[in-house]
C-alpha cells in the first residue's frame, strides 16, 4: 500500500473499508459503519450555549460530584 500522506481521500476510505472488512468481516465492518451518523448544526455555538460560564475546574467538580451519586 502506498505511504498513507500520499493517498487521496477516496484510496484512504477504500483502504479504511477493506480493513474493517478484513477484520471483521462483511456485516461486522457494515455494522462498524452503522454506528455513526453525519451530525448536524454547529457544535462550538451549541457547546458555548450548554457550557456558558463554566470553567474547566467547575465542570470537573460538577462530573465528580456526579460520580459520587
């Protein structure tokens, strides 16, 4: 197989599918596949909504306080 930086996007899919398939066989690599789903709007507006006026040490201790229940 040629140097991964030299192939284009379509050989990377190709050769991406023929390992799932190779690994886990046809369904398995299908299956693999199905677990995934294009994901729609714009993720850094939403996460800036969600999380406003949060801080990284506020958000572990609300996961932790979260953790202990």
């Amino acid at each position: 197989m040629s140097e991964i930086s030299n192939l284009t996007p379509i050989e990377i899919q190709r050769a991406g599918w023929n390992a799932l398939r190779k690994q886990l066989g046809f369904v398995g690599a299908l299956r693999f596949l199905l677990q995934y789903e294009k994901g729609e709007g714009d993720y850094t507006k939403l996460r800036r909504k969600m999380f406003k006026g949060e801080t990284a040490d506020t958000l572990i201790h609300k996961m932790r306080k979260e953790r202990k229940i």
